[in-house]
C-alpha cells in the first residue's frame, strides 16, 4: 500500500521515470523486509524495524535525484 500510494503521489506531483527507478528500489527494500520477518525473533524485528529508515531514505533518494536529472 505504501509504495502504490507513492507511486501515486508521485505520478500527480508530475515525478519523472528517474523517480520510478527509486520508487522500484523502495518497493524490494519493502519486499526484503516481510520477508526476511520472522515474529518469533524480537531481535530481527527490531533491526527490520530500524531499516525503515533507509526506506525513507530510498524514496527520499529517488525524489531528489528526480529533481537533479530535469
């Protein structure tokens, strides 16, 4: 759900392909986190949690380099 709401956001803010490229990464970053998910493991869920912030910083990622390539 996130990344299609991303997605869309981006198609109506007018976000070029370079943004989909990013977008594509954001999306397995996600993929990667359920996963490599294992409930039982309160340790990995904690490090799987933390990792969200390099999935921020992908889609920001993806967003800036949007606005460097037009």
């Amino acid at each position: 759900l996130a990344v299609l709401l991303a997605g869309a956001a981006g198609f109506v803010a007018g976000l070029g392909p370079v943004f989909y490229v990013g977008l594509a990464a954001y999306a397995l970053h996600l993929a990667w986190q359920v996963k490599a998910l294992k409930p039982e493991d309160g340790a990995l869920a904690l490090r799987l949690f933390k990792s969200n912030r390099e999935a921020g910083l992908i889609l920001l990622a993806a967003i800036a380099f949007n606005g460097l390539a037009s």
